[in-house]
C-alpha cells in the first residue's frame, strides 16, 4: 500500500502548498476589483456572484481620485535595479572568476576567507548600514538622488552576485579555461570567450537574485530619499491610512509584483545547468 499511497500524499502536499502561495494573490486580484461596498461587505470572492467587479483600484493607481500615479515610481524602481544589477553582475562576476580560478593570501586571509566577507555583507542588519550611507551620499551630494541609490543598491547586490558566481564557476571545470590558454586567450579573453558563454544559467541565477532584492527595496531607498526621488514599494506604502483602501493597495501590490513574475516566466529557460553539456571537447 506505501508505494500506490505515497503519489496521492506527494501530490495532496503540492495541492496545499500550491494553494498557500496562491491564496495571497488570488486575495489580492479579486479585491483590486472591488470598491469600498464590496471590501465592507465580508468575504467575497467569486466575482458576478457575490460582487460586481469595477476598476476603481486600477484606476486609482494611475492618478485616479484618492490614489496615486504608480508610472514615475515605477521607472524610478526600474532605473535603479537594472542598473544596479548591471553593475553588481559585471563587478561579482570579475570578482567571482577571480576568486574561483586563483589563489589570494594576504596573511591568514584567503579566498575562502574574501567569499566570506562578501556573504557577511548581507548578514548586518539594514539599520547599522543605513546611518554610515546617509553620511556618506550627503558628503557627495547624492542625497534623494537616482544616482545615490543606485550606488547604495551596487553595495547591498554585490555580495549576491559574487556568492553566486563563486559556486558557479567553481563547477565550471578548468580544462575549458586551459584550451582557452592554449589558443592563445589572456585571462581576461578567457572569462569573456570561455566561460561566460557557459555561465549562462549561473548569470541568470545572479540576475533573478539581484533583481528581486533590488525592486523590493524599501528601508534604504525610505531613509534615503525624501521628496524628488520615489520608488514603487514607497509608492505603495504610502496608500496606507487609518482606512487602507484595500482596493487600490491591492491593485499597487500587483503591478509591483508583475515584473517580477514575467522576468521569471522568461528567464526560467536559460536555469539549466544542461547548457555545459559538451563545452569540454
């Protein structure tokens, strides 16, 4: 009886857990399309049935009455996190190779030592970094600025694509880079002919990391800007009041998490490791 009853409790599990995730957004469309009657009404959820739907949330979000307009925070969010991952990717990456395929040792400190310290930057928590960053952009000007964030996000990404990146080439194996070499390629020829186009999946990994932790910033991009630079999770929590209009928060928390969704739908073909198959001839 375990092996016939083992499929039913496997994929019962996946049912519940498939719901679980999918409750909070199956919660959040169906009041986006409700108004204040309908929110107050208690628990509906079956549209045309127990409420009319009506587009007053989505409305609300792009400079409706009692809203906001979610365009210019979106662009902000998107400015900073593609170029802030775009950095992060280049840096971590040079970083990660160099880490992977040589040996660094200054006294007792060495590679693994360096991963280390890169990991143990997301470790500290925001608050302790916050103070020493607002100091810092107000010494070059770069308070409530594009620019600022996009410097302070490099230094919270990095350490992301490097740990990454580390693992990643370090499962690369090294006789790619040796028939590099052979054909005449410098290191730095190496990484960009050799192992990049190998390191897809691993870049790819990188990408999705710094981009989720990037657009979802909240606490540094509140504590340091004020009123010329705003971003979308600003945006969205700025609607809440003593009277949230769930309808038009719901509708924020979708269009922010929208992105998200569609980059992984497009990036999840490039995750397998299966693009290394006979790169070593």
């Amino acid at each position: 009886m375990r092996p016939r009853l083992y499929p039913v409790f496997k994929y019962t599990v996946i049912a519940l857990w498939a719901c679980f995730v999918a409750g909070p957004f199956f919660w959040a469309m169906t009041t986006s399309f409700k108004d204040a009657n309908a929110v107050q009404g208690g628990a509906t959820y079956l549209p045309w049935i127990q409420y009319q739907p009506n587009a007053t949330g989505w409305r609300n979000i792009f400079g409706g009455a009692g809203g906001i307009d979610v365009i210019q925070p979106f662009l902000n969010s998107a400015i900073v996190t593609i170029a802030a991952s775009a950095i992060s990717l280049v840096l971590g990456s040079l970083a990660a190779y160099a880490l992977s395929r040589y040996r660094f040792k200054i006294g007792f400190i060495k590679n693994s030592d360096i991963v280390f310290f890169f990991v143990s930057q997301r470790i500290m928590p925001p608050v302790v970094l916050v103070i020493p960053f607002f100091y810092l952009l107000q010494w070059a000007g770069l308070l409530d600025s594009i620019a600022g964030l996009v410097i302070v996000t490099v230094a919270l990404l990095l350490p992301i694509a490097v740990w990454v990146m580390v693992d990643f080439f370090n499962g690369i194996p090294r006789e790619i880079d040796e028939m590099a070499m052979l054909d005449g390629c410098g290191p730095l020829q190496t990484f960009v002919r050799a192992i990049l186009p190998n390191s897809l999946p691993g870049l790819t990994v990188a990408a999705m990391f710094c981009a989720v932790f990037g657009w979802n910033d909240f606490f540094f991009a509140f504590r340091l800007t004020f009123t010329e630079v705003q971003t979308l999770p600003q945006a969205v929590v700025a609607l809440n009041s003593s009277i949230p209009p769930w309808w038009t928060l719901s509708a924020a928390a979708l269009f922010g998490v929208a992105p998200l969704v569609l980059l992984a739908i497009w990036v999840e073909r490039y995750l397998s490791k299966g693009n290394l198959s006979g790169a070593v001839r």
